[in-house]
C-alpha cells in the first residue's frame, strides 16, 4: 500500500471537506451564470464595462491593503499553534476590518475629487466586496474556525444561500437594473449569510477581549512576505487593465470581465483543490520528508490534471457558453472565452505551486513570484495589448502566470529537490502542449460537442500514460467524493 493510501483521519477529513466545497460551489456558480446571463444580456457592452472596471479596481485595493495573504497565514498558524486560534481570528477579523475602513475612505476620497458622480456606486462597490462569500475580506474572517475544525458544509450552505437570494432578486428586478441596482442586490443578499456565520461562532468571543498588540505585530510580521506578493500580482492586474482601458475602452474591460466571469468552475475546482491540499501537505511537513515529496508530487500533479482537462474541455464549448450565458451578446468573443479558460488553469498550477511555499515558509518564493509576474506584464503587455486589445491582454497574462508559476516551482525545487519538480513540469508541459492546440483549433474541423467529448478521454488517457494521475488518486477522489456528496446532500437535508 503506497503512502498516499495511508491518509491520516486530518488528510481524509480535508479531502471530504474539499469535495464539499467543490459540490456547493458548483451549485453556488450555477446560479451565478444564470445572474450573469441576466445582466449580460441587459446591459450593454459599454454599461457592463464601466461597472466591471469600478469592481475590479475596488477589489484590487482591498486585495492588496486589505486581504494581504492573511488566511493562508491564518489557517498555517491556526495548525501550527492550536493554542492561539481565538487571537489568530481576532487578529485577522480586526484588521481587515480598520483596513477596509482605512481603504474605504481613501477611494472615496480620489472618487469624490476625480469622478464625484460615481461616489455612491464606489460606496456600494466596497461594503459588497467587504461582505461578500465570493471575497477575501471580512467575511472570510469569519469563515476562519469552520475552515480551520474543516466544517465547509456549514459555510457552503451559506454560500449557496446568497447566491439563492441574489438570483432571485435579479429576477425580481430583471426588467429595471443597472449598476447601482445590481450592486445593492449583491450587499443585501449577502448579509443573511455573514449574519448566521457570526451568530453561530458568536462574534463578540472574538471580537473582545481585543488581541495583544505584540501578538498582533509578529502575525503582521509574518504576513508582509505575502502581502508583497499581493502587491506585485495587483500591480500586474491594475497595469493590464489599464492599458486595455487606454489602448482601447472599458467596453473591452467588460469583455474581459465576462469572459472571466465564465471560467470560475477552474477556479472553483482550484479552490476546492486547495482546500485539500495545504492542510494536507502541512500536514506532512510535520512527518516525513518523504511523506511531504510525496504529497507535494502528486497534490500539484492532480491540480495540473483537472484544471487542464477543463480548460481543454471548456475552450471547445466556448460557442455555446457564449450563447447560453449572454443570450449571444458575446458571441463575437469566443476566442477570448478560450483563452482566458487557459488563463485560469495556468493561473491555478502557478498559485498551487505559491501555496506550497507559503506551507513551508518559503518566503522569498512568495515576493519573487510576485515579482516575475509583474516583469512578464511589463515584458509583454505593451507589445500584445495595443495590436491585441482584449486577446493581447490574455495571451499577456498566459506569459506573465507561465513565468510567475515557473519561478514558484523553483523554489519548491530547492526545498524538496529538482526530481521531483522535473517530473510534475514535464508531465504539464506534456498534456499542455497535446490540448492547448486541441482546444483552440478542434472546433474548424468538427462539432463543439463531439470535440468536448474527445477531450475527456483523450486529456485523461494521456494524463494516465504520463503518470499524472494514477490509481490511487482516481480511488481516493471517487471514494472521499461519494462522501462528500452524501454529507452535504444530510446537511442539506436537515437544514
């Protein structure tokens, strides 16, 4: 029986929890598409650009100033000092909370000086990000002991329940939105969720007694390296679209955005992945050497697996996800669905191999991450998005992901050996170079549907013949997500 068929009761608990996760955020992003086809085939190009650049550019401040890397240190010293998990959450809660405040009031400041027309969308734009199951903010912080004692059932139904409340709002109003409207709908549908969550935890044993200052000074300490790296990735982001935005219009800024919109599912599988994968290996680091190789190996070898036979899968669907999400309001962008498909599952390989250095206090892997991704951006975006626009922008950041995600897995190289990371690269590179071309060109020699269907075998069956997916994984995956399913479908029940 081979080590990784050994889990211990902490990995098996975590892998349920990712099936869990990775069932009710499919559940949850159902809805969302049908939200999005909604607005998208309501509001025009232009509208729908506009309100796309206000949220991503509040986002990414609130990313950077705000979010910092604090779960992935949150949930890493939770682990490693069980002691202190009420300081560790009230430490995150209370400065993500002053930091929003802080943040807040600063766009609202430029807002009010440079664009005083759109302060009340801003206002509504970051109390939505701040509260919303979607982000990294304070509602997150929440979420901290159900993810640390790995209850994701319990923030799952949460989240399956905003997104119920917000799809049937935007029915209700389908007929009157706009950006202010759409945004409001947003807050209000996930304030019943962050309620419930904090009731249930009971906010004010974590709010009070306030954390220690010294304590809340070396958590900072250690969430600086990843806060650097936040920097440089928004740096990368906020460049990008902004030479999009001044080579072209914000209309490509909503293309971008609802393409982007489309090819959550990889997201959603990276982040269900995830879920499994840092406990798992931090896990292991407390063993053996050996056992953490391992799981390292195979952890990043599955993620490449399934997030390329998605993207594969996805990219030879892009006609129809274009039809049916945006009532063919996008039907003209099918391209840019494919390669942002291809963005997300080499953006998710580039944050798995991240993550594993933030499990082992690779702190110098962070920053140079970061650092490499915003030199990609500079390498390629004033060269690709002025001839390209909204395709420059996409291929831009395959390169830039490619070099950021290439820089990560040298440093995990060094700390568990180059075999190791030869092997997961060659394999990748492998079934990439097989299905990024299939999925791009399949659709001028056949039907989309009969295309998606030969990518499942054919992603599989070269995954299995390169030994990135094996037996044990394929056993392990369907046994923990029959219990997943089972699990979710009682809570689901009793709820």
């Amino acid at each position: 029986m081979t080590e990784f068929q050994v889990q211990t009761k902490t990995s098996t608990r975590a892998a349920t929890g990712a099936g869990i996760v990775f069932f009710s955020q499919v559940a949850g992003y159902g809805l969302f598409f049908l939200a999005q086809r909604i607005i998208l085939s309501t509001l025009s190009k232009d509208e729908y650009g506009a309100m796309s650049y206000t949220q991503l550019m509040c986002s990414l401040a609130l990313m950077v100033l705000v979010d910092a890397g604090m779960n992935t240190v949150a949930v890493r010293e939770m682990i490693a000092h069980p002691t202190k998990q009420r300081e560790v959450i009230s430490t995150t809660f209370w400065l993500r909370l002053i930091g929003t405040i802080v943040v807040g009031l600063a766009i609202l400041g430029y807002v009010l000086i440079a664009q005083p027309n759109s302060w009340q969308l801003v206002v509504l734009a970051i109390s939505m990000i701040s509260l919303s199951s979607k982000s990294a903010m304070i509602r997150s912080s929440v979420e901290l002991p159900f993810r640390e004692s790995l209850q994701f059932s319990t923030i799952s139904l949460c989240f399956i329940a905003d997104w119920v409340l917000y799809f049937a709002a935007l029915l209700y109003y389908r007929n009157d939105l706009h950006p202010m409207r759409i945004f409001s709908l947003q807050l209000v549908s996930s304030i019943p969720g962050f309620v419930y969550l904090a009731y249930r935890i009971g906010l004010w044993r974590i709010i009070f007694p306030l954390p220690e200052w010294s304590f809340v000074k070396d958590f900072i300490r250690h969430v600086i390296p990843l806060s650097s790296q936040l920097v440089l990735q928004n740096i990368h982001g906020s460049l990008d679209l902004f030479l999009v935005k001044t080579f072209s219009s914000a209309r490509e800024v909503g293309i971008l955005n609802a393409v982007a919109n489309m090819s959550q599912v990889i997201y959603t599988t990276f982040v269900a992945l995830s879920s499994v994968m840092l406990p798992m290996v931090a896990d292991a680091i407390q063993v053996t050497k050996t056992n953490a190789h391992y799981r390292i190996e195979r952890s990043l070898s599955f993620i490449a697996f399934a997030v390329i036979l998605l993207a594969t899968m996805l990219s030879t669907l892009a006609p129809f996800i274009a039809h049916i999400f945006t009532k063919d309001v996008y039907a003209d962008n099918v391209l840019q669905f494919q390669l942002q498909f291809w963005v997300a599952a080499i953006a998710s390989i580039a944050q798995g191999s991240l993550l594993i250095n933030a499990a082992q206090h690779q702190h110098r892997a962070v920053f140079y991450s970061g650092l490499f991704l915003v030199l990609g951006s500079l390498s390629a975006d004033f060269i690709l998005i002025p001839q390209g626009y909204s395709v420059g922008y996409l291929i831009a950041k395959m390169w830039s992901n490619s070099l950021s995600g290439g820089v990560s897995l040298y440093f995990v190289a060094k700390a568990n050996g180059s075999a190791l990371v030869r092997r997961v690269v060659l394999r990748t590179l492998v079934l990439s170079a097989v299905c990024l071309p299939y999925s791009l060109f399949s659709l001028r020699y056949g039907s989309q549907w009969v295309s998606a269907l030969v990518a499942i075998p054919l992603c599989t069956l070269l995954a299995w013949s390169l030994k990135l997916v094996g037996p044990d994984e394929i056993a392990l995956s369907r046994k923990l997500l029959g219990a997943a399913r089972n699990k979710f479908l009682t809570r689901s029940a009793q709820a």
